[in-house]
C-alpha cells in the first residue's frame, strides 16, 4: 500500500515508513479567542456557555514519517493530525517542529493549544481537549519522546532531522607482534655511572672545617679519662721531685772559679 504524507496528501517513497506514535479516539476541538496574556491559555474561556467555542469532535493522531536520503541517513518528521473519526479524512494537521506548536493550558491538565498549518501556509490556533486526565497524560509523554528525537529543544528547525542509520563502529587496532618482531625494554638505573661519593659528614667540624682523623682512621675521638685515672695521675705528679732552681742545685760553685775572667 503507497504511503501519503498527510500535511500534503503527495505519495511517499516505497521505503518511506511511518509510525503512530499516540493515537486517541475523541478529542475536542475549539474555536479559542486571541491570547491575551503572556502567561498562557485558560481552557475556562473555551468551555463556557455549555461548551458554545466547541466545533469539532475528532481522532488526534502523531505520526513519525522516516523518508530514507543518500549518504546512508533519513529524514524524519512529526506531524500532528486531527481527523475525521468516521472515515478518517484530515480536519487539521500540525507539523511538530517546535515546542510551541503545542501548548498546555494554565487551568487544567487535559486541555491544549494547538498551532496548525492549512493549505497555502495558512496558520491558525485551534483549543483541544481530551475526555481523560490520562489520555492527556500519554499525549504529552509522546510529545516528550517525540522532541528527544527530533532534538527539536536546542534547534527547532523545519522540515525533520536527519538522522544515521548505523552508527560507525571504531576500528579496532592489531597490537599483536608480528613475525620477527621484538620488543625492547630498557631498566631503570642500568648503565648509569656511578656518582662521586661525598666525603663523610663525620670528618667534618663546625662551620665545614676538616678536623684531622685520630691514628687507625677512626673517625671517633677516645673517650674522657675517668675520675680514678684523673686521680692517680694527680698523685704520681707529687712524688717526682721539682727541678733545682739555682746553680747549686746544679753542683756548681761560685767560689774563685765560679766566674770565668
């Protein structure tokens, strides 16, 4: 069966595919006053005097249409639709490509503003609303999905995105060794040469004098004398006798020849 785009009734490709993303069998449509405030829609307006805006009861459908584009991509779009119930022809068509086709009201969670767009770029504001909370609820999530695809929150650009097929596959690198490979491996610390030594800390005095090493090489001054050394050495220095201090003590005599004429 030949696919139709339904914004303009023109034949899609034979590989063209299309899917119904949400579908609802009964939806109000409205007949809303210009917006007069910034704030929003207020579905309130639409429904008094006993529902007198109302104009239409119809099928709301959103359909993705994929139309496949050289270079291994496709070009994808997402129309609202809002048809006859009994046979299916199309009331109003809204191409979903911004967030502000679709507006929900300020006073209830089933009503919505609708931007379409006719025959010729004529554009008109139709209110919608839906017979249950959760229809509305399943209407927005679709439309929730419906933007992560198209990624139409950062740019909202007409006429669908393209989107790739197949994503590519990184190619995988051969780390293997081929024959008569070899791999070299270099140690740390191996054919280094060898670093002068530092003269010893120990041999050093204050301010970085050098202070003579003690016979052996030892690097270690001797210990103090003890006190009973200190003490024995005191008493052997008192009984050596004192040295003579005058020339008699010496055995010299100062008689006749004591000086030399």
């Amino acid at each position: 069966m030949e696919s139709i785009d339904p914004t303009t009734g023109r034949p899609l490709p034979n590989d063209a595919i299309q899917r119904i993303l949400f579908i609802a069998p009964a939806v109000h449509v409205y007949n809303i006053p210009p917006l007069t405030s910034t704030k929003g829609y207020v579905a309130a307006s639409w429904t008094a005097d006993n529902n007198k805006r109302q104009i239409f009861t119809a099928r709301i459908r959103i359909l993705e249409t994929a139309v496949p584009a050289p270079n291994n991509e496709e070009t994808v779009k997402t129309d609202i639709l809002l048809e006859d119930p009994s046979n299916g022809q199309l009331f109003a068509a809204a191409p979903y490509t911004t967030p502000g086709v679709i507006e929900q009201v300020l006073d209830s969670s089933r009503f919505f503003a609708i931007r379409v767009q006719g025959e010729g770029g004529r554009k008109a504001v139709l209110g919608i609303g839906f017979e249950e909370r959760s229809e509305a609820f399943d209407f927005s999530v679709a439309l929730q999905e419906v933007r992560k695809t198209l990624g139409i929150e950062d740019n909202g650009k007409a006429g669908g995105k393209k989107v790739q097929k197949q994503e590519k596959i990184p190619e995988k690198k051969d780390f293997s060794l081929k024959e008569g490979e070899t791999i070299t491996v270099n140690i740390g610390g191996r054919g280094r040469r060898n670093q002068p030594k530092t003269e010893d800390s120990s041999s050093k005095g204050f301010g970085g004098f050098s202070l003579p090493l003690p016979p052996g090489g030892n690097s270690f001054l001797p210990p103090p004398p003890s006190a009973q050394e200190v003490r024995a050495q005191k008493r052997l220095s008192q009984n050596i006798a004192p040295p003579p201090s005058s020339s008699e003590d010496l055995g010299f005599d100062d008689g006749e020849f004591g000086e030399f004429q």
